[in-house]
C-alpha cells in the first residue's frame, strides 16, 4: 500500500514543481496531468499483478449496480452545491454567479480533472489501498488511514514553499502577512474538505461492496462541481470570510454532505453493507 502511496506523493509534488517552475499553458498542463495519471493506473496494474491480481479485484462492475452508481454521481454534485448554498447563505451574496466558461477548454479539463483523476484516484485509494488496508486492519481503520493518505496529496507543499520567497510574493504583488493568510485558508480547506471526500468515496466503496466504479462516480462528479465552482465567484467569497467562519463552513459541509449520504444509502439500499 505505501509502494503506491509514495509513487502517487512523489508524482504530485513533481507536478507541483513544475507547475511552479515551468511556464505551462492550460494544454500544456492537461498533458502532463494525463500523462501522470496514466503512470499512478500503470503502478496500481503492476502491483496487482504482482499480488496475482487484476483490475477486476478493484470490483469494476457495473451489473445489478446501475442505481447506486447513480445514486453516487447525484451525491457528488450536490456535495458541491450543498458548499456553495452554504456561502451564499454565510456571506449573502449568489454563489451562482458563473462567468463565461471557455468552451474550448472545459470539455478536456472534464476529461482529464474530472474523469481521468476521480477514476485512477478511486482505482488507486479506494480499489488498492482501502482494500488492502481493510484486509489488515478492518474497514474502519482501513477508511480512517485511505482517507488521510488521500488527503495528504492534495497538499501542495512546493506550491506553498514557493509563496516563502520573497522574491515571488514581490511578482504577485503580495505580502508575506496575505501569503500566510492564504496558506492557512488552503491548508484548512484541504484537511477538511479532502479528508471528508476520502470518507465519503470510501464508505460509497464499501456500500457497494467494494466496487470502485461507484465510488468513482461520486468523485468524478465532485470534481466537475468543483470546476464549475472555479468559474463561479465561490472562491473569491470564500477567502473573504473570516478565519473562523470559513473553517465552520467546511465542518458543517462534511456533517450535512455526511447526513446526507447515509441517510440516501440506507434509503436506497436499505440491506446494504
């Protein structure tokens, strides 16, 4: 399990770098994205096959589970509008406020930061490491350890690093007293937000009895509210909360997305696991 953890570590804060260091356009970057995603499913293939496994002890399987994976990708939206009614109601500004989404480039953005990531992180922490965990340690501590890997790489320490020099918070015209302002919001964000979608992608994967595609549905359609949002206003409000406002949000966020997503599963699936 740690063998896939440290490739996947290693490969997001080598993009990191290189989102920092390198002049990349958005194309330029969604190739890259693609390409180091394609290297974590080759690693998650090789160590299957090293155990004498294959994709399918993932549980790809979409027969008899067309409802929950459905139930899955509903869930995931709304996991991102549920955020977004809860700014709204915090700051009394529309959340809703969508700017031109650039046609060109929002369709590969979908395809690659939305479908391409939520599966092979799926395939990677919830059909390889949750899995695996869960044999060890039991699926409690196994949903408790995936979720805190998984949260782990989605924070961008280089990126963070970076803001620390001077010379760069002069670039952007920012000071170090806005820098850590913004790396505590971000840091916070990610430790709650993230941390909750490994939980809830996790306990999705064992409901389902451990098929990936449907925690994989929830994902993938979390990531494309998530883009959407990028383009709304939902982020300029965010940042204009205070401290303790914008870390209650969150908490609230994961208790009501949490409620939700049992009370639907035990509504849908009453016998499930």
């Amino acid at each position: 399990m740690l063998q896939l953890f440290a490739v996947v570590l290693a490969i997001a804060l080598f993009s990191q770098l290189l989102t920092c260091e390198v002049a990349l356009d958005a194309n330029e970057g969604l190739l890259i994205t693609t390409a180091f995603y394609a290297l974590i499913l080759l690693v998650v293939y090789m160590l299957l096959r090293q155990g004498g496994e294959g994709f399918s002890n993932l549980g790809m399987r979409i027969s008899g589970l067309g409802t929950f994976i459905l139930l899955a990708a509903v869930l995931g939206i709304i996991a991102q509008f549920i955020w977004a009614i809860l700014l709204a109601a915090a700051s009394g500004n529309l959340v809703f406020n969508f700017g031109a989404l650039p046609a060109e480039t929002f369709l590969p953005q979908v395809l690659v930061m939305a479908l391409l990531v939520g599966f092979v992180e799926e395939s990677a922490f919830r059909g390889y490491i949750q899995r695996k965990f869960t044999a060890s340690y039991g699926f409690v501590r196994a949903l408790i350890l995936a979720s805190f890997l998984f949260m782990i790489i989605h924070i961008q320490f280089y990126t963070y690093y970076k803001l620390t020099d001077p010379a760069v918070q002069a670039a952007l015209g920012v000071t170090a007293a806005d820098v850590s302002v913004a790396i505590q919001f971000l840091v916070t964000q990610t430790v709650i937000a993230i941390s909750a979608l490994g939980i809830f992608a996790g306990f999705i994967y064992r409901k389902s009895g451990q098929n990936v595609l449907s925690s994989a549905a929830f994902h993938i359609t979390f990531n494309v509210g998530g883009l959407l949002m990028g383009y709304s206003n939902a982020s300029v409000i965010a940042f204009s909360l205070g401290y303790g406002t914008f870390a209650f949000l969150w908490m609230l966020w994961a208790i009501l997305v949490g409620a939700l997503l049992w009370v639907a599963t035990k509504a849908i699936f009453p016998k499930s696991r």
